[in-house]
C-alpha cells in the first residue's frame, strides 16, 4: 500500500498503535519514499512489549508514517511564504483591477469622443449635401440669366428691326 493513498483517519491509527478501521486497499506492503532510519539496539523494543504493532499493516505504516510526514514538512512551503505570494497575487490582482479599470475608461471616453465625430461628421456631410445643391442651383441661376440675356439680346434686336421698317 503506498503513503500517498493512506487516508489520514488510517495514519493517525497506525501512529497511535491502534488497528486502521478499513481494511487496506491492496495486499501490497507499503513503500516508503524515504528509508526507514535503522534503529539502535536501545531503541529496539522488546518482543514482550505489549505495544509492538501486531499486524503486517501496522509494521509497515507506523516506521513509514513519521518519515513520510518529515519529507512532506520539508517540501512544503512556510506559512509565511505561502502569506507572501498571496499577498503579491492579490497585489498584482489589485493593480490589473485598476488596470481593467483604467481602460475601461478609456474606452468609454474613446466610445464618446467617436459619437461626438460621427455627429460632427454627419453635420459635415449635411453641409456638403447643401454646398452640392448650393452649387448646383447657382449653375441652374447662371444658366437662367444666360437664357435672359440671350431673350433680352433678340427682343433687342427684333426692337431695331421693326424700328427701322
């Protein structure tokens, strides 16, 4: 049975000496990431100690279960370096929150000032629109007062006509 999938219900039993409440999971024998320290003959127990584990469960957790917990305590990050990094990533969140903000506003102000040029722009086109029939009523007034004086030039000349008959 591996370290990694013992529940910590099962740990806690096997560290105080007490038998786990389910059965193991597989029938293989735990494997520890770290060798067992060896121990020395003083801290051998005798076999007539009423507190040796009994089960095979039990003699492979128990001398696994205390390394296992130091290798885990050593690769784990402090609680003052976990307190760190969260304060610089809700920093950083901070300031991209006042980043999102700031464009956002930008973008609003961007959003105003291109309504304000379209409505520039269609009075534009509106005076274009009225230049255009403006210059073309003026062609349209020109090319009247051609046609007037071009009338005024043969009455002219229909009067001197009959006034010289």
């Amino acid at each position: 049975m591996n370290n990694e999938s013992i529940s910590f219900e099962e740990q806690f039993a096997a560290f105080s000496g007490q038998s786990p409440q389910w059965p193991p999971a597989t029938d293989e024998p735990a494997v520890s990431l770290v060798p067992a320290p060896a121990p020395s003959p003083e801290q051998t127990p005798p076999a007539t100690d009423p507190f040796t584990p009994t089960s095979a469960v039990e003699q492979h957790v128990a001398p696994a279960a205390e390394p296992a917990q130091a290798v885990t305590t050593a690769a784990e990050p402090s609680t003052d370096v976990l307190l760190a990094e969260l304060d610089k990533a809700t920093r950083s969140l901070a300031m991209f929150r006042e980043e999102i903000g700031r464009v956002v506003g930008h973008q609003r102000t961007t959003e105003a000032e291109l309504v304000a040029a379209r409505g520039q722009l269609a009075h534009l086109e509106g005076q274009v629109r009225e230049s255009a029939e403006f210059a073309r009523l003026e062609s349209e007034l020109a090319r009247q007062r051609d046609v007037v004086a071009t009338v005024r030039a043969k009455l002219a000349e229909l009067v001197s006509s009959l006034d010289a008959s």
